[in-house]
C-alpha cells in the first residue's frame, strides 16, 4: 500500500514537471515573439521619427520662388518655352 501511494506520488510529480517544462517552454517561444516585435516597432519608430524631421524642414523652408520651382519639377511641370527630354533607355 505505501509502495502503490509512493509510485503515484512521483507520477504525479513528473507529470508536474513536464507541465511546467512545457509552460517554460512556451513562455520563451512567446517572449522571443514579442522581443521581434519590439524590435520591428522601434525600427519604424525611428523611420517616423526621421519622416517628421523631413516634414519639418520642408514646413520650416523658405517660400521663395525657387522653392515653387522645385515643388513643381517633382510634381513633373516645366515651364512652357522648356524643352523636356525623356530617357525611354533605363528600362
């Protein structure tokens, strides 16, 4: 009789043990996953961050003339007595 309750005690014990081993187990996989995370956020946290400086420049750029200018040309306008030139090659 106390041999038998001794057996299921150590079952019961390895089984606990290999509950907790898997839950360990689980909780790095999980805390791996969110270091990934954390990691992918602070890199776009940092291409924001760059994005507003950009943005700020550009607000805090003088309004002249030249500046028009440059706004239009990325915008793809030329003046009317400008002759444009397309390069069908690069592709």
């Amino acid at each position: 009789m106390v041999r038998k309750k001794n057996t299921v005690i150590r079952v019961t014990v390895y089984c606990l043990l290999i509950v907790f081993l898997i839950a360990i187990v689980n909780l790095q996989i999980s805390m791996n996953e969110l270091e990934d995370t954390i990691q992918s956020q602070k890199e776009e946290i940092v291409k924001l961050e760059d994005d507003i400086a950009e943005y700020e420049m550009l607000l805090n750029e003088e309004k002249d003339d030249a500046y028009y200018e440059r706004r239009a040309r990325l915008l793809n306008y030329h003046f009317r007595d400008e002759i444009v030139f397309y390069n069908d090659y690069a592709q």
